[in-house]
C-alpha cells in the first residue's frame, strides 16, 4: 500500500501487487481482518511482525474511539470487496 500524505491528511492512496484480482483482493481482505484483530486486541498485546509500519497504531488500542477511526479504511475495503464489481 502506498499513500500521499501532505500536512497529516491522506491525499491518495493506492494497493499495489502482482497476480489476478482474485489473489489481489484474497490478500487484501486478509490484511485488514489481520489489522482489525490487532487493533481490538489488548493493549499490551505483542505486535505481529508482519503489520510492519501498521503496528505504530498500537496506541488506539488503549481508547475503544479511537479503535473505530483506525479500521474505518480497512472496513470500507472489505465492504467494497464484499460488494464486488
């Protein structure tokens, strides 16, 4: 995943891999139920090692407000692969 950040807001951002669009979206999908559980887990959790940059959220874990916020992108990729072309 790739993003355009200018003075904190997100700009653009784009998924970039190889493969069919199946394997694409599988990939995908897996990512963000990986980072929702990560996000809902205890604060004090370990961070899996492979979310990469995506475990700097580690913090929201302690405010169940913030917790929405940080899944509200993922959510959103998962109800559009949920709803398909």
């Amino acid at each position: 995943m790739q993003a355009r950040i200018a003075n904190g807001v997100v700009h653009d951002i784009a998924f970039e891999a190889r493969g069919c669009a199946l394997s694409r979206a599988s990939a995908a999908r897996t990512l963000a139920t990986r980072f929702e559980h990560f996000v809902q887990s205890a604060p004090d959790a370990a961070i899996p090692d492979d979310l990469d940059d995506r475990g700097a959220f580690s913090g929201v874990r302690r405010f169940r407000s913030r917790r929405a916020c940080a899944v509200l992108a993922f959510r959103a990729l998962l109800a559009s692969l949920d709803r398909g072309p």
